[in-house]
C-alpha cells in the first residue's frame, strides 16, 4: 500500500504542480486545497485506470474515494484486491 | 445583514436600468475607447439580442452593426432568428459563414478524431455533444459523451481526459473565429465589439478565452439570466427570444448550458448566485430550491469552486515586470 500511495502523491505533485510549500498531507482534501479542479479530476481517473488497470466506475466517483491521497491509496488498493481475488 | 431572498429579489426598474447601461456605454465607447459605434454577433439568443436592442437604445440603429455568424452546424433557427432582430431593431445586418474557415482550421476533423476513440463506429454523419455528470461533490463531476447516429439512436460513454480537453479546445474555434470576424468588422469600422454575457457567465467562467470572452464592453455582465429576460420583454423582442431556453449552440447535438456547465436551469442558479452574493445563509437557500441543505451547500461550493478555477480566464497577460502606460480618457 506504501508503494500504492508514493505512486499517487508522485503523480499529483508531479502533474497537478503542488508546491513543496503546498503542504499537502495524504488527509487533506484534493478539491479544497485547489490542487485538482474539474479538469485535472478526469485526469485522475484516467491515471488511475491506465496505471493500475482498474475501472472506476460512474458511482465510485466519489469524495470518499478519490477526495484525498489516504482515500485514493484505500480505494485503489481495494479494487486491487477484488480484481486478484475475482 | 442584506436582505433576505424573496421571489422578488431580482426584479428590476427596466427603464431605470436601460438609462442607466445608456449612459454607461456612450462613455466607455465614445469617450473612453473612443470609437463611432459597436460591432453586436446576434446568436438569435436572449444575451445577445438585449445587448443589440440596448446598443441601438444608446447609440441609434445607424451606429449599430449585426453579424450573423453561423457555421454547418448552427441550430437552423439561430441565424435566423438574429435576422428577425436585426430588422426589428432597424440596424443594418451582415452575414458571414465561418463554416469553410472551420473546415480549414481543421475545427471538425480534429473533434471527431477524438469522438472516434470514444466511439470508433463515429462518422461526420453522427452527431454529439458533451454533457456534464456526477456532481456528488462539488468540482467531482466528470463528463459524458453523447452521440447519436443517423437513425436516431442515442449512445453515451465517459470521457477520458485527453479527448474531452481535445473535444472542448477544437469546439472553441467556433468562438474564436467569431470574434476574429468581429474584429475585422469593428477595425474596418473603428467601431467597439459588444460582448455578450450575462451575470452567471461572467461570475462562472462560462466563455472562452479570446472567443466569445473578447469584447470592448459588456453591457449586461452585471445582470442575472433572469434580469435580462425581463429587459427582453420590457424591449419588446420577439416571443421567440424572449421564451426560448439558453443554449450553447456549440456542439451538433442540441445542448442546453444546464447540462453542460450550470449543472441547473438558469432560474435556480440565478437564486443561488443572488444568495451567495448576498451572504445568505444555505438554509435560505435550501428554503428558496426547495432543496435539502446538503445540496444547497454543494451548490455554494460549486459556485466558489468554478470562480476559482476560472479565474485564469478573466486574468489578461501578466507581465514579468509592470509597465506605465495611459489610462483611457475618463476611465
């Protein structure tokens, strides 16, 4: 899960520029803080299922799932394990 | 604290207000840019034809220039309808199809390569349009495309990021070539270009940059849908403007701006808009929908959330150190 949530705040640091004086902690709120708008959320998606291989589905499109880099990291990580498990 | 929302809070004294934009505009265009008339694109739509009747109210019809833009897929109704509020107002009108230009700038073709990863079956005989989804959080939405093929059946899938942003940046060509029609008119003229948002596009952000947000002045950017629906009885314009319900008149597919960009019909988004402006609290305005408070809250944080990412859009060119220029006369 480590691995799962450095990939992830790599890629919002990276893609969304997130200033190192940002302080973005793995809680806060991706949409709060201003790091993604409604653009750079579509972006997300299609990162998170290119590179993980998952489908994120119209009612996962949730705060709760993908509102913070805990939540990504949680979510990911479960639908990784459905998928080994299916 | 300011008044508290009731149904009349956007009501206004049309003649007041129309004396007042009168005057404001023989300033800024005659005084201040210093130009002998205005350049008006005429949509057929509500925003335009006001600024139109308002133009020919301040400056006189001859002083007044009408452009009929359309391309090949214009409602047929738009040009239309501009032509019967053109020769209502008295001012003369110009046609220009910026069809061909579309083609040549590659406008359709490099749309409908991105429709055709979402749906490879897709032919230029199709027609689609963007439409926006989710909304369960404010500034977690997503959008959908919609196509529908020649016999009428109707497909939607999502968007991926790449395709949506190639999607929305070839479809704003339509606006840009527009105002670089209205610019060729307005130089050769010296004229001023009228823009034409109201209040919600302004605040929202629901233009294009250097497209339809390009103008010399705005006469109703300071007025809700609502207001200007009722400058557009009070004007006399034609039923069919002053009924018709916005659209963006952008994509193939009929669209409504609801569905593209609000996320709510006009009249909801103007009572929400007002309310926010007003510092009222989301119990009232739960109250004023007839809304949960959870979903009035949401329309709060959409609303702050759209200003903030299209702030960019209002910003003109920074500069990596300030320069002295004049100000305008009077400004």
């Amino acid at each position: 899960m480590s691995d799962i949530r450095q990939q992830l705040r790599s890629y919002i640091e990276e893609n969304f520029i997130v200033s190192a004086s940002a302080s973005l902690t793995d809680s806060d709120s991706l949409l709060d803080k201003g790091v993604v708008d409604s653009t750079g959320f579509i972006e997300l998606i299609t990162y998170l299922e290119e590179r993980f291989a998952i489908e994120v589905r119209d009612d996962e499109m949730i705060p709760e799932n993908l509102d913070s880099i805990d939540n990504l990291t949680t979510y990911v990580d479960r639908k990784l394990q459905a998928a080994a498990t299916a | 604290m300011p008044a508290e929302y009731s149904p009349h809070c956007l009501d206004i004294d049309c003649d007041a207000e129309i004396s007042h934009i009168d005057l404001r505009m023989q300033e800024i265009v005659l005084q201040q840019l210093r130009r002998r008339g205005v350049i008006i694109a005429m949509s057929g739509g509500v925003d335009s034809s006001v600024c139109a009747a308002l133009a020919v109210h301040a400056f006189g019809r001859e002083r007044v220039l009408g452009l009929l833009l359309p391309e090949h897929e214009s409602a047929g109704t738009s040009a239309q309808l501009g032509q019967v509020v053109a020769e209502q107002l008295g001012i003369e009108f110009l046609t220009e199809h910026i069809g061909p230009a579309l083609e040549a700038v590659g406008c359709y073709r490099r749309r409908d390569e991105a429709i055709k990863v979402v749906f490879p079956e897709y032919t230029s005989a199709w027609k689609s349009k963007i439409i926006i989804a989710g909304g369960s959080h404010a500034g977690m939405t997503f959008f959908k495309l919609v196509v529908q093929t020649p016999n009428g059946e109707l497909q939607e899938k999502r968007l991926p990021a790449k395709q949506y942003l190639q999607i929305v940046a070839a479809t704003n060509y339509k606006q840009r070539l527009r105002k670089a029609m209205e610019y060729y008119h307005a130089d050769r003229l010296h004229y001023s270009v009228i823009g034409t948002p109201n209040r919600l596009e302004y605040d929202q952000g629901f233009f294009v940059k250097g497209g339809d947000g390009l103008a010399d002045v705005k006469p109703i950017a300071h007025l809700y849908k609502t207001q200007v629906y009722q400058l557009a009885r009070h004007l006399r314009l034609p039923a069919d403007v002053c009924n018709a319900r916005p659209t963006t008149d952008t994509y193939s597919l009929a669209q409504g701006q609801d569905e593209f960009y609000f996320g709510l019909p006009y009249e909801k988004m103007d009572v929400a808009l007002w309310c926010h402006n007003h510092h009222r609290p989301v119990e009232e305005l739960a109250a004023a929908l007839e809304l949960p408070e959870t979903a009035a809250a949401r329309i709060y944080a959409d609303i702050e959330s759209k200003r903030r990412t299209t702030a960019y859009l209002h910003t003109p060119p920074l500069l990596i150190e300030p320069v002295d220029l004049p100000k305008l006369a009077g400004a």
